[in-house]
C-alpha cells in the first residue's frame, strides 16, 4: 500500500516575519545579472528604461521576459507601442545603465542612437539586440512580467557584459553605498 501525496501546508512559522523591501532587495543583489535597455517609440518620441529583470522564456517559438513596475513611468508607453527593442548593455556601458535609470532628465537627450528597421531605438555599441514584440502580459505584484515574441536578432559587438552585482557594476568590486538600495530604486525600476 502506498500513501497518496498530501500538498504542503502553506504556512508562516510563527514569529517569522517576511522580509522587507530593503532586505529583499540586499539579499536578491547577491545575484549577479547582466543590464539592459528596454527600448520603443510612442507617439513619435523615444522611450527606454534599464531593465536588470530579463531572461529568456521559450526557444520554439523565441520568447523572452522582462519585469517592469507597473507604477513606471516608461513601460505603459512602451505597452502602447506594442514592439520594443532590448539592448544588452557591455561592460563599458554602465553610462547608459545610469542614464535610462534615473528619474530625471530626458533619457535620449544628447545620446546618438538609430532607428530599427522595427521602428524601435537601437542604442550603439550593445552585445546584442533583441527585436521583439509584446507578446502576453502578467501582473505580479507591484510588477508585470512581459513576455515578448522575437522578430529578430542583432548581434552588434563581441565583449564582456555588464554586470550587476551586490550594488555595484562588476563583480570584483566591494559593494557602494551610493549606489546600494537605490540604484534600482532609480527611474522606473525599471519602466
């Protein structure tokens, strides 16, 4: 005789509190990742945000994610246009990290980038760019996960990535306060 499975109790120990954002955030910078830009045009004007929460979804057919926050300013923009352009950022390029991370400013003011044949903006310089369109939508917490649908893949330049690690670019580097918590608390954590 076998015993039939039983689903797990879903419950919290008492006296276990979950963590807050700021803990949470400190312990998921212990996750190195790689950063990049989301890219699209609405109403004829570039948009974009950095974007650390991506990842591949499926290879037949080609999908891949990204998280934005749904309270960002960016990412309904870049709903609306529905085609969007994801620029994997090189090590050399925590500049434009900075730049589509931050709150203020006009993130394309004074920066060269071309149009795509997709109609999104296409930044220099990038390891790679990933044409796609959104494909489905998931609202998770304060957050909606994107999935989209690949139309095309750019390789532009062959170098190191640029990483992400415990509040810093780089991996060697001793984490910065200046940088810390607040980094990706910048801008539209990132759309």
């Amino acid at each position: 005789m076998t015993a039939e499975p039983t689903e797990p109790a879903l419950t919290h120990p008492t006296g276990v509190a979950p963590p807050t954002p700021a803990e949470f955030r400190r312990a998921l910078g212990m996750f190195a990742s790689g950063v990049t830009v989301i890219t699209a045009v609405d109403g004829g004007e570039p948009v974009g945000f950095a974007c650390q929460a991506f990842a591949s979804v499926s290879l037949d057919p080609p999908l891949i994610l990204f998280c934005a926050d749904r309270k960002g300013r960016t990412w309904p923009r870049i709903r609306r246009a529905g085609r969007f352009t994801v620029n994997v950022l090189g090590e050399h390029q925590a500049d434009l990290c900075l730049r589509f991370g931050s709150r203020t400013g006009k993130r394309f003011d004074g920066l060269e980038w071309s149009l795509s044949r997709w109609g999104t903006p296409a930044l220099p310089g990038v390891l790679v760019r990933i044409h796609a369109e959104v494909h489905d939508v998931h609202t998770a917490g304060d957050h909606d996960v994107v999935i989209g649908r690949v139309l095309e893949l750019e390789p532009v330049t062959e170098q190191r990535p640029l990483i992400f690690f415990r509040g810093r670019f780089g991996i060697d580097a001793e984490p910065e306060p200046s940088l810390g918590p607040n980094l990706w608390g910048w801008g539209d954590h990132w759309g």
